[in-house]
C-alpha cells in the first residue's frame, strides 16, 4: 500500500544580512501525507554550503532526527532554482529507499497509525 504525499517547497530568498561570512537563504516545506502537515524551514548557507533544518509542525509525531533526515533528503532531491514548487509521489517508496528496512518499516507504521492516516481510510 502506498503512501501518496505532497510536498511544497517555497522559496523566500535571502535572510537576514549578508555580512560577507555568511548569507543564509530560507526555504519553507510542507509535506502533507494521508491528511498529516509536517513542516519546516530550510537553511542554506550560501558561502560554505551549509544547510540546517528546523522543524516547525509535525501532526505525525516522527522522532526529530528521523524527520530531518527525511525531509532534508526530500528536499535535496526536489530542490531547483525556482520561487515555488511542488511534486506529488510515493513516500513509503522514498522512506524505504533512504532508510534501512527495519528502521523504514517502523516509520511506515508510525505515520499510518497517526490519527489522519486512520481517518483518511475511513
């Protein structure tokens, strides 16, 4: 069984002051699966190639590394020179990809047992 997400990522550009040792640009993402938001701001540091991740709403409840990892390497993958975009795909595909499959499995549970996901099947 799948887990059909969407994603959205939006670009607001610089933050901040470039001080000529770091410029930092935002991205805001929303990953919206089975009726769940988890969201987060994207930091990329323009000079060194810094990049960080800060949480901001998970209605699923993922473990913080976790969902880091996930939506940093979503981001990787979907991120391109654009003001907005947005993709629509398969997230148990991505999870079982990124993750090992004990670790994959127990995340694929977790966000079906989340409240949305057993409404959204009702």
């Amino acid at each position: 069984m799948a887990l059909p997400c969407h994603v959205q990522l939006c670009d607001e550009g610089l933050v901040g002051e470039d001080d000529g040792d770091s410029a930092w640009y935002v991205t805001h993402m929303n990953l919206i699966v089975a009726g769940s938001l988890i969201q987060a701001k994207i930091l990329d540091e323009s000079y060194y190639g810094g990049r960080t991740l800060r949480l901001l709403r998970d209605d699923v409840g993922l473990d913080h590394e976790i969902a880091k990892t996930l939506l940093l390497r979503i981001y990787k993958r979907l991120a391109n020179p654009c003001e907005v975009s947005e993709a629509f795909f398969d997230l148990e595909k991505f999870i079982t990809e990124l993750f090992y499959r004990p670790a994959a499995e127990r995340l694929i549970r977790r966000i079906r047992s989340a409240p949305q996901f057993s409404a959204a099947q009702s």
